[in-house]
C-alpha cells in the first residue's frame, strides 16, 4: 500500500481475493509475481487497513434452505441521528437479514431479507419489523431471480 491506498500488486491481489478467498498465498504469490513472504506481507496490512474486512463461504440461498430473498424498503417516522442509529443497530442482530443499507429517497433503509418461505417472511415482518414503534412504512418485493450477486468490486489494473 502507497499512502495509505493499494497499488497496483495490491489491486491484483485483491482482484483474486474477491474470486478465490481460499487461495494458497504460494498461489497468489505466483500468480502477481513476487515470492510467498512479500504477498502474505500485502495481505497482512490489506487486512490491518480495513480494505479487507473478513472472508466467508458464499452460499447458495435454495440449496442452504432459505430460498425465499424479499427486498424491504422501511420509511421511518422520525429520522433524528439517534433514531437511525438505533434502527441500524437492531438490523443488525437479526440473522435473517444480509444486508442493511441506509439509503436517501424516498425511504431510510433497504433490507435484504432470507426466508425459509413465504410465511416465515411475513412472521418475520410481524415480530421484527412492525413491531418497532418508529417504522411509518414497509414495502416488500419479492426477488423472482438472482442473476448477479456478491460480484467483486471492479478493480481495473494496469
């Protein structure tokens, strides 16, 4: 890292990170060409960065039970920096939910919601979501199909 920012071996690092996060350093090493010490190195202060925040298995939502993935879109009542942060806060305990996005429009929040179906979906919505005193608004779709998800951020290396 350059300034506090990745260079160009960093980027490649992190462009093959993003496909394969089990990959052998030995691997990686070879394959941005410098030897195992220097790319375990890179990866070290990737990680101590930020710019890498963890590694996980991604899963496929049907065959790990949970096909159902339902978008929601929350308006809350009141809006203070308070309010939201304590929204925030309560999503993200909730294990059904992926994804907490605080958005600008017309609504606060995009959640991404797993569910075993349909009904666990709408219980869910019931005892998590509307039951929150300061939720004014709730809209749901439905996904009918994934065709892109979980891509890698585009990093262009020279």
């Amino acid at each position: 890292m350059v300034g506090g920012k990745p260079d160009e071996i960093d980027l490649r690092i992190l462009n093959i990170l993003q496909t394969n996060g089990r990959i052998d350093v030995q691997q990686l090493s070879g394959m941005v060409n410098l030897s195992r010490t220097p790319v375990q190195a890179r990866i070290d202060k990737l990680e101590q960065a930020g710019v890498i925040r963890g590694y996980s298995a991604l899963l496929d939502r049907e065959k790990a039970g949970c096909p159902v993935l339902v978008i929601t879109h929350i308006k809350l009542e009141k809006q203070t920096t308070e309010l939201l942060d304590e929204f925030e806060q309560l999503m993200s305990g909730v294990s059904e939910i992926q994804f907490c996005l605080h958005v600008s429009g017309t609504w606060n929040f995009i959640l991404h919601v797993s569910a075993t179906s349909p009904q666990a979906y709408f219980d869910f919505l019931m005892k998590q979501i509307s039951s929150i005193s300061n939720v004014a608004h709730i809209d749901s779709c439905f996904v009918m199909k994934e065709s892109k998800s979980y891509g890698p951020l585009p990093f262009t290396v020279k």
